[in-house]
C-alpha cells in the first residue's frame, strides 16, 4: 500500500536530487486544443516503487494572481501491481493533480519534485502550456456562438429498412387478418350448409345437464334453449321468430299443420316458462327443468319428419306425372 505525505516546496531542496524525467500533461477535455476553463491532469509517472516506502509529495501554489488554478489535491493510482508472494508487493504509481486556466495565454508549469527514499526525484515540466481565446468576431467584438450541430439529410441507405421494416409489418398484419377472417367465415359457411334440424339438436345437446337447473343459472339455460328453437323455427317455418314476442310468434304457428295440438301447447307453455325466469326472476321447479330438453328435441325431431314425410309426398307426385 503507498500514502503520501504534503510537504512544503521548499523541504524538497535539501539532499541529493535526480533528474527523474519529464511529467504528463493530460486534458481532461477531448479535443485538439485546449480552451479557457479547460481542465487538464498534470503529474508524473513513479516507477517500480516498493509497498510501504515513504513517500511527499509538494504543496503545489500558483503564483498571486495567476489566472492557472488548481482544482483539487493530488491524487495517487496505482498503475501496476508486481512481486512475489513472499516479497513486498512494487507499484507504479501515477500521482497527478487537476489544472485549470481562466485566462488564454502560454503557461510555464512548475517542475514537480518528489520526496521517495530520502532522495528528491526532480520530474521536469514539458512544453508551455498553451490556452486558447474563445474566436471573437471582429465586426462585434463578441465571443462566437456555439455552432449547432450540423443536420446532414436522411439517406436512401438509412431509410430504406426502416421502411422495409413497416411493409413487412403491415404485411404479416394483413395476412393474419386475412387468415381469421377467412377461418370464421368457413366456420359460419360450414354451419349455414348443415340442416337447421342438425345446428338446433346439436346446440341443445350442449344444455343436456342438470348443473343448468340451479337458480342462479336458469336464466342463461332457458335463454339458451329458446334462442335455439326461435332459430330453428325461422328457418323450417319461414317466420322472424327472432325479432317475435311469445305471443306474437305462436300465434303465427298457430295454424301449422306440421305441429301436433299437445305439442304446441307443450312449447308455448316452454316459452311463456321462459319469459317468467328471464323478466320476472322466477325460478322454476325441477320437475319443470326436467322437461324443457325432451320437449326441446321432441319438437325438432317431430317437425323436422313432417318436413320429410311432405318432401317425399311431393317427390312421388312429380314421378307419377312423369
């Protein structure tokens, strides 16, 4: 480990002294040439110094009224670390401190002693140090301004897969779209070519457990039901049984010749039922639920043969013309 002493400049006349070889200017600042305000780290570089060896370091001062500061105390980094288990650790040791000029104007900076082993290692400084004036303008006598960052225009090369990017995007969004769509629309085809006997007992079928019976899901069971059969209906007798009231729809099938008079009176009872649990919040008993899904189907299958027995009749008088 290696600590250093401040020691006043003057101490470090005494003793034997050695020229140690030129200190680092190094701007903190990157660019070409150094500024007003500018700050630079100034020091030197100690070679292969063994741990715990006594080291000073100079109270660096600018002279009265110099416009060169200091801007904080020196500071000590350890570069490389060398040496053997057994023997002490030897470091190079950077130790700098932190310059700043306020005034433009060449600078002749102080050579740095260093105190190291009852010896004084005497690192001479390089080149002046060199500050340069903000430009002036010589019509106003003014510092220039800043100059704005230059915006150079947008290049093919730099937009052109940015835009690529967004055509492929759209395009992939377009495709999946088109996919669903595409998807539903042979669902609903696939669905509008089966027999309205075939969607209505299929969807019934999806009713076919008591677990619809309890209160708090009657509603969605009768609604279910019905909606199936008023779909049903439309299509086998050609009536808005959807946009109907009860009463409204089985006074149009009051006079179908398709609907025996029991079960007639079975569905209307099914349907007025229904309206209870949906509008007035009725809750109907289990004998009642039991019934619903039977009479449902009944009333499928049952018109649904009429229609095949009128179909076949119809199809045998075109023979015997024939």
């Amino acid at each position: 480990m290696i600590s250093a002493l401040l020691l006043p400049a003057a101490l470090f006349a005494q003793g034997r002294r050695v020229d140690a070889g030129e200190t680092f200017l190094e701007p903190l600042q990157k660019r070409d040439s150094v500024l007003i305000a500018d700050q630079l780290r100034y020091g030197v570089v100690l070679k292969d110094v063994k741990e715990n060896t006594p080291l000073a370091l100079p109270e660096l001062k600018p002279e009265q009224d110099s416009p060169l500061e200091i801007v904080g105390s020196w500071q000590l980094d350890s570069t490389r670390v060398s040496g053997r288990k057994e023997s002490p650790a030897r470091y190079d040791i950077r130790a700098s401190l932190v310059l700043a000029a306020f005034m433009g104007g060449s600078y002749e900076l102080p050579d740095i002693p260093v105190l190291l082993n009852g010896d004084t290692l005497v690192f001479r400084a390089g080149e002046p140090l060199e500050v340069k004036e903000l430009p002036v303008d010589m019509e106003t006598f003014q510092p220039n301004d800043i100059k704005p960052q230059v915006k150079f225009p947008y290049t093919f090369g730099e937009v052109f897969p940015w835009v690529l990017g967004v055509l492929l995007f759209a395009a992939l969004v377009y495709l999946l779209v088109r996919a669903v769509l595409r998807h539903r629309k042979a669902a609903e085809e696939k669905a509008d070519a089966e027999p309205a006997h075939i969607r209505a007992l299929r969807k019934l079928d999806a009713f076919r457990s008591d677990k619809f019976w309890a209160p708090e899901k009657q509603k969605s069971f009768y609604s279910g039901v019905t909606d199936t059969l008023r779909e049903y209906i439309a299509s086998r007798f050609g009536v808005g049984a959807l946009e109907m009231t009860t009463a409204e729809l089985f006074y149009a099938l009051k006079d179908a010749k398709d609907i025996p008079a029991d079960l007639y009176q079975e569905m209307k009872d099914l349907f007025e039922r229904a309206d209870f649990v949906k509008f007035a919040k009725f809750t109907a008993s289990d004998e009642d639920n039991a019934k619903v899904l039977p009479g449902a189907v009944r009333f499928v299958t049952t018109t649904y043969q009429s229609q095949l027995e009128a179909d076949e009749k119809q199809k045998e008088g075109k023979q015997e013309e024939e």
